[in-house]
C-alpha cells in the first residue's frame, strides 16, 4: 500500500471530509431559518377540579358482567 502523504492523495482525503463538513453546516444553517415555532394555547377547564366520590359515575354493572365473561384471569399470579 502507498502512503498517500506521497502520492498526493491526502488531497482527496482532505476534499473529502471538508466536503461533509459544509454539507452538514448547510443542513444546520437550513433547519435553523425554516424552522416553525408552534405556539401552544393554554386550555382552560371550567370545571372545578374538586370533584366529590358521589359525583363520580360508576360503571353499570352490566359492562362488568359482558367484560368478564371476554376475560379470564389466572387463579395464581407469577
């Protein structure tokens, strides 16, 4: 193998790595001006957040039954 320092093809090596060098400049320099800024708007909830157990809606007992009989659990856990 020749030493490329000697046969001039560290020039080629140097074109090389300079060349990905400014594509990846381009790239930032690119992402950077055609960047959007997405303004999120802040949601306001009208309810208050202090909601008693009475008020919660239970499940019917309905749903229960037609979920259970789709699952089956394990009698012993692992």
């Amino acid at each position: 193998m020749k030493n490329p320092f000697e046969s001039g093809h560290i020039k080629n090596y140097v074109l090389l790595y300079a060349s990905v060098v400014v594509i990846m400049v381009l790239f930032f320099i690119a992402s950077t001006i055609f960047r959007e800024d997405v303004k999120i708007e802040k949601k306001d909830f009208t309810q208050d957040a202090k909601v008693s157990k009475k008020e919660v809606v239970e499940p019917k007992e309905e749903q229960n039954e037609s979920f259970g009989s789709k699952i089956k659990l394990l009698e012993k856990a692992y």
